[in-house]
C-alpha cells in the first residue's frame, strides 16, 4: 500500500473527526435535559466506537484504492480506462460520506435539530452503504472490513429518530 493513499485516506477521516468533534457537546444543558431510549449506548461507547470506525475507513479505504489502482494499470486488465473512472468515483463517494458524516454533529449538536439530524443520517447511512459496496468491488475483504462502519451508521439513523421521537419540538430550545 503507497503511504500517500494511506495518509490522504488518514488525513480525510481525520479532519472528519475533528469537525464532528468541534460540534459534539454531550455536557451541554441542551443535550443532558433531552430523554434518550433506554437502550441508547453508554456515553463511553460514541468515542471508543467513532474511533475504531473511523481508523476502519482510513484503512480500508486506502486498501481499496490502491487495490483498484493496482487494476487499473496492469495491460491485461480489461477497459482499464472504466477502473480508473471508478477510482474517481470512490474518492467522490469517499468524500460526500465524510461529509455526511461531519455534517451530522452540526446538525444535531449545534443547530439542535434531531428531525434534521436524523434524516441526515439515513442519508449517510445509505451512502456508507455505498462505500462499503464500492469498496467490495475493489476489494473483497476491505469490503468485508467497511461493512461495520454501515451497520453503526445504520443504528445512528435508528437511535437518532428515536431521540428525535421522543422529543417534540426539541429543536426550538436553546
């Protein structure tokens, strides 16, 4: 695997933590004073799991890439000029979900708007979806890897609604 795919793969997921991170307040009054389901995860699980997901998306994403890069520029690789266009493709699909991704902590942490968030987040969990199966045609087995990264996003869009649910017009308090 090249470093330069590794560290733009790293530096991307990164500096999508570190945007998430700038607008997650968990200890705000807002948050605290909001009822959650009782099967919402311990507030230690968000950190520990993000972390693990996010390295998951640096990693498998640049196994990807390279994986179809390496494809793409063997002669005997059929219409390698479409591998290339696919490469493209997965870096855009990488980038929107980072920032779907991102966008969620502003949407529900800063703006204080579950419904909003929780759309949003079916949003980025049908583009995890994507990516994951993006990443299967590149590689198998990074493919196999990614698929958590969907699953999680798939019970954020779950836990998100239910918060949303049980808390109606949430979004006007400040």
């Amino acid at each position: 695997m090249k470093l330069m795919t590794v560290a733009w793969t790293a530096a991307a997921t990164a500096a999508t933590a570190a945007a998430g991170g700038i607008a997650t307040d968990p200890d705000s009054r807002w948050y605290r004073r909001l009822r959650k389901p009782d099967w919402q995860p311990p507030a230690i699980a968000f950190p520990v799991v993000w972390t693990a997901l996010y390295a998951d998306l640096a990693v498998s994403s640049a196994v990807a890439l390279e994986s179809g890069g390496a494809a793409a520029d063997t002669p005997e690789t059929p219409g390698g000029r479409i591998r290339r266009r696919d490469l493209a493709a997965y870096r855009g699909a990488l980038a929107a979900n980072l920032v779907l991704n991102a966008a969620w902590s502003w949407l529900f942490w800063r703006a204080r708007r579950p419904w909003l968030a929780a759309a949003e987040c079916a949003l980025l969990t049908a583009s995890s979806v994507d990516l994951v199966r993006r990443t299967h045609r590149l590689n198998r087995g990074a493919g196999v890897s990614l698929a958590p990264y969907a699953l999680w996003c798939g019970f954020a869009t779950v836990l998100s609604t239910a918060v949303a649910r049980l808390n109606p017009g949430s979004g006007r308090e400040r």
